[in-house]
C-alpha cells in the first residue's frame, strides 16, 4: 500500500491575493507571506499553505460545491473574538441557537453539545433549557467573512495556532469516507467514526433532524458525517444540505485541495487502475510535478509529488 499522503495546501481564487494574504496574517500572527510554484502563498506554521491565484471578477461561491470553508486552530478563541470585535475590516458572523431567532458570536455562548455533535436538536434544545442547561464559556468555535467573501473558522482553546481543517458537504458522506479509504489510503480522523443513517428505501440518507448554534437560521443536518486525516489537517464532513447536486469546485473560491505523495506515478498508476476520474493529467508545478482527480463529490484534488 502507498504512504498516505500528506496535505499540503488549498487553493483559492482571488481578486487581489497580496489583500488576502494581508488579512489572514494580521488575523492569524503565526501565518506568513510566501510564494510557491509560482503562485503568490500564505504559509501556516505547520508547513501547510494556502495557495492564491489571481482572476479578474469575483470569485463564485455558489452554486455550493462540497467545499465549504476552511479553518484554524487559535490558543484562545475568546480572545481572539474580543480582538476580532475591534478590526473593522473584520465581519464576524452570527451562528443562530434556534429557528426563532436568536445568535452569539462563539459556540460556547451556546448550550453545549452533547455525544460528540456540534449541535443540538431541537428536542436536545428543549431539554436542555427545561434543566437550566447553561453556556459551558471558554473556547468554541466561531467564523469570519473572509476576503473574496471566504466563510473562515477559527476554534479553540488548541497549544498552538495553525492551520487545521477543511470542512466539506458530501453527497454521500458514508459513501464518501469509503472512497477516501480506498483510492487515497486516508486515516480516519480520531472521533469521527462514520455515523450512517439508513433511508426508508435502505439507503444512506440525511438525518431528519436540523441541529443548532448554525450559520443559518434554519439550522443544519449534522447526521451523518465523517471525517479523515492527512498528515495534522483533517477533512471532515456532513451531508449536503440541500435537494440541489453539488457542484465542480473549480473556478469557485474554494478551488481544489491538494495532496503531497512520494511517488507520483504509483498514484497515477494506482487512480487509474481503480477508474478515478481524472481532470488534469501529468504537468510540471513549480519545481515539482502534479495531476488532478476528482473526488465523489466533484471537489477537485490535486497530487504533488514532493521529495
């Protein structure tokens, strides 16, 4: 079998990449301005970049693709709200505690979760009022609008900032977790054993039940998810939440992930032989060389060969 390979970045569209890089290492002093393959970076402490290249309109980020944002890990993230509160250039976003109404600006403000889920019914919700449940403070997690309109989390309390996570929809999540398995030889992430939920028909289906803090009022479907782990950034997700296919990330802000194996042409051998989709083939990148597949749910996914 082939080492797992090893995140190595994400790579977004920008109308002005020095403007982003800018605001994400004033927002996240651990980051740094860099460069690699020619493309103008954002280089997280961990040795995972942020790759940006330049179009000319603003970047679409809808229709939703499975990408859906990206994250750090902060030491404290109350803290870093209060710095946030005091940025202009800074849009901090409301995550709602319920469908009547009603928001903070970090989960923990909210009554705690409960069984691993990053959210509670609205059973769990009125449960949790009816014992005097109250907010568990300290850290949480919380998002920003990022430049080029990016959704942006950031979570703690963690020993050290850095880059952490792509959070993603999934058609299929179950489904999804088994194609990261067996095409790209990916660790499930610790705590996120696939939690399938079974349709009338006996298929994989989305939870009936909407779950709260949320970025939307309505809530969102929480169950079921998955997740997995390349090197230290995790790839997590949960079912798309809409009736509406997901879409190709390319083009999108979100453009592809992309991977860092050892030998690049057992990857092409190994991809082809198990009839991945391919969207790119072979090409030089920088001082390296790449291709591109694509993922279950049309998120595009670049290999790299790295030494």
């Amino acid at each position: 079998m082939l080492a797992s390979p090893i995140f190595h970045h994400l790579h977004l569209n920008s109308v002005d990449p020095d403007r982003a890089i800018d605001f994400y290492t004033r927002q996240f002093p651990s980051t740094a301005k860099a460069s690699w393959g020619g493309f103008a970076a954002l280089k997280s402490p961990n040795n995972v970049l942020v790759l940006f290249t330049k179009v000319d309109q603003p970047p679409p980020t809808e229709p939703q693709s499975a990408i859906w944002h990206f994250g750090w890990h902060v030491t404290d993230a109350r803290a870093c709200l209060e710095t946030f509160k005091s940025r202009p250039e800074v849009e901090l976003l409301p995550l709602y505690t319920t469908d009547e109404g009603g928001s903070v600006l970090i989960s923990s403000d909210t009554w705690p979760s409960v069984g691993g889920v990053l959210g509670l019914t609205q059973a769990q919700i009125a449960e949790a009022k009816a014992k005097g449940v109250q907010p568990a403070g300290g850290g949480g997690f919380a998002y920003m609008r990022g430049p080029d309109n990016a959704l942006v989390e950031y979570a703690g309390n963690h020993p050290a900032e850095r880059f952490n996570h792509v959070h993603l929809y999934q058609e299929d999540p179950i489904a999804a977790f088994e194609w990261y398995q067996r095409h790209l030889n990916a660790p499930m992430r610790p705590g996120y054993t696939p939690t399938p939920v079974t349709g009338p028909d006996g298929k994989a289906a989305r939870g009936p039940d909407r779950t709260w803090p949320a970025l939307n009022r309505e809530g969102m479907f929480r169950s079921p998810r998955a997740g997995i782990e390349f090197g230290d950034v995790s790839m997590m997700w949960y079912a798309n939440q809409t009736d509406a296919p997901l879409c190709s990330s390319r083009g999108q802000l979100q453009d592809h992930i992309a991977l860092g194996v050892e030998d690049l042409n057992a990857w092409v051998q190994k991809l082809a032989s198990e009839d991945v989709k391919f969207l790119e083939p072979i090409h030089p990148l920088g001082n390296t060389r790449a291709f591109m597949i694509e993922g279950p749910s049309r998120e595009a996914i670049e290999l790299i060969e790295i030494n």
